[in-house]
C-alpha cells in the first residue's frame, strides 16, 4: 500500500527548476486542444476558453496543467506534425504568458511537437507511446532534460484496440517499464513518472487488472501516475456515459490513492483535489 515505506520511491521531480514534491499526490488537469477528444467538456479550441480552463484548474487546485493538440481516443484521426503544432504552441504560450507560474505538461508522441512545446514554456512531456512512435523521444528528453511521463501502450490510437491481447497484463507491463527505465537512465534522464495506460491497447478487464495492481509498481521507485478520468473502463461498467462518469472516476480517484498513485490525471479538478484532501487526512497520522 501507499504507506509501506520499504520501496522509497523517488519524491521529486524538477520542473525546469521548480522542485515539486510528489510524496502528497497532485492533480493534473487536461485541456485538449482538440475537435475531437473522447469528452466533449474537455474540448478548448479559442484563446478565450483555453485561459479559462486553464485559470478555473490552478483555481481549484492543479499543480499541473496536460495540453494535448492530438486526440488519442481509440480511432481518433490521424493529423500532421504541423497541425498539431499548430494548435499546441498558441494553447502553450498563452497561458505561459497570463499564468508564468503554470507548470505545463504537453501530451504528445511527437519528438519535434514535445521541443516546440517545451522551448514554447512547457516543462513536462507525457508521452503516451513510451517513445515507441518516434526514435527520437527519448533522446530529446535527455537532451532537454525535463521531467518525462512514460506511458504503456501498444500500436498507435488507430490501432492500439485490436491489439488489446496479454497473457498477464502487469507482467508485461511491469516489464516494459523496466525496459523503458533502463534506457532512459543511460541516456540521462533523471525525472520518470510511469503511467500504465490505463484504455490504451487494454480491454475492460485489463485495466481493472492493473489498477488491482497498481501498489506493485511502487517496487519500480518511480512516480506513479493514473489517468482514468471519465474512461470507457468506468462509463462501461456502470453503463452511462462519459458525461455521467464523474462519481466513478472519484471512487477509482481515491482506489488509485489507496494503491500508491502520486499524481492523478483530471478532466475535474475540483472532485480531485477534494479527494487527496479526504486520502491525505486518513493518511496522514
């Protein structure tokens, strides 16, 4: 559990800088800049309401703020390295410029969109492919030095749901980790937080399978992170939808928690925060 204390994982990351403890879990919240994202409500394509969001979470209490500019839904188009820069960099240096103390996150597989995104003012990058759909990843996150977010997913958003197949789900998972974290360390890569992807490339019961599991990554001594905000793996369950998932995703919230989670991937801020609040005074005698 959380409070075992054999594993020290590791407690920092820095933010180009900015040292942010992580031994009480953050909340990061997601702003996609996208006309196609899974939910709706996460959609923010103008300046206008970009900034909105993006002052309406560090408001209720994100540590971080995750811009997207390329949907990942399962199916989701296709688009240029240019498009998606395109959308990104104005998204990025927008609230760089009206929020300076922002620690932003840009979410994308693309090596050349992760540079622009991070000399943009960006500090973070969160990759869902784990540098599987670009070589150059890994080494430009050497290169840049910036905290990296390393997610397990197999194939591609067009393709990662055919591909949904695992004797042992954490097994592999687990062990991918290990094989990522290795050539990240060589290459000089000191801030790794692990996300296991929860929907990407997984089934239903694959995902429930890791979040079961999740307190044994901790073995790893890695940051953890759990993004199962509004997912088909609880909508599907409770049979409603995306819009109606927000009770689910608070108690999934608070199971992640319970299993060790440092930060928690957000479409509501506020029902998140409320939830490490709640964790951290059970937790905290």
């Amino acid at each position: 559990m959380a409070k075992d204390t054999f594993f020290q994982k590791k407690a920092t990351i820095n933010a180009d800088g900015k040292l942010i403890g992580l031994s009480t879990p953050k909340v990061m919240g997601i702003i996609n800049i996208t006309p196609d994202s899974f939910y709706a409500e996460s959609r923010k394509i103008n300046a206008e309401d970009i900034l909105l969001q993006a002052e309406k979470m560090l408001t209720e209490g994100a540590t971080f703020l995750d811009l997207g500019a390329y949907s990942s839904r399962p199916g989701a188009t296709d688009i240029s390295v240019q498009e998606e820069t395109d959308r990104l960099l104005p998204a990025v240096e927008t609230i760089v410029s009206t929020f300076p103390d922002a620690v932003i996150s840009v979410d994308t597989f693309r090596a050349k969109v992760a540079e622009a995104g991070v000399k943009a003012g960006a500090q973070i990058i969160n990759d869902i492919s784990g540098g599987e759909l670009d070589e150059d990843m890994f080494a430009t996150v050497a290169r840049l030095q910036v905290p990296y977010i390393l997610m397990h997913m197999k194939g591609n958003p067009q393709t990662m749901q055919q591909l949904a197949n695992y004797e042992d789900v954490f097994a592999e998972v687990y062990d991918y980790f290990v094989k990522k974290i290795c050539q990240l360390k060589q290459l000089g890569v000191h801030d790794i937080i692990l996300d296991p992807g929860f929907g990407f490339a997984k089934k239903q019961q694959h995902s429930y399978a890791l979040m079961s599991r999740l307190q044994e990554f901790n073995t790893l001594q890695l940051p953890v992170l759990a993004g199962i905000s509004r997912k088909k793996m609880i909508y599907n369950l409770l049979g409603t939808t995306a819009n109606e998932a927000l009770n689910g995703t608070t108690a999934l919230n608070t199971i992640a928690l319970m299993k060790g989670a440092n930060i928690l991937r957000v479409h509501d801020v506020k029902e998140a925060v409320e939830a490490v609040k709640i964790y951290s005074a059970c937790t905290s005698s």
